[in-house]
C-alpha cells in the first residue's frame, strides 16, 4: 500500500523533475491561500471549525508539505550541479 508520505514525496519527485529549480525555489504559495491558512488555523484553535473547513485546513497542509518537500529536493539538484 502506498503510504501518505511516499504520495507526497512521489508529486515532489514530478515536481522537480518538471520545473526550472530555481524557479520552484522561488514559487510563493499566494498571499490569498496563505490568509485562508490563518483564518482556518484560528476557528481550529478555538474549536469552531465544522468539518469541510477542517477538509480545507488539512488540504492546505499537505500542499504546503508537498511544496516544501519540492524545493528541498530542488536545493539538493542545484547543489549537486
């Protein structure tokens, strides 16, 4: 079975292999997800998240984790260059 955190490694692995590395070092989740990631992480703190935000919190987290994986796989290519 495939495990959550090879899934993630496997969409970083596509997205290294597919981009310019600096670019995807440089890439900035938009400032609009980013606030949306705040909002959210305030209604969990105080136990006032219903479940589809809760969907949307955990969503924006393994997108965050998958991003961040990326650009650390990118910073070992261009240092292995």
């Amino acid at each position: 079975m495939l495990s959550a955190t090879s899934a993630y490694d496997e969409i970083a692995h596509l997205m290294v292999s597919g981009m310019d590395p600096e670019r995807l070092i440089a890439y900035e989740i938009p400032r609009f997800f980013v606030e949306r990631y705040q909002v959210l992480v305030e209604k969990e703190k105080a136990d006032d998240i219903n479940p589809e935000e809760k969907n949307e919190l955990d969503s924006l987290l393994m997108i965050n984790h998958v991003i961040s994986l990326a650009k650390l796989m990118a910073m070992k290519k261009l240092a292995a260059a």
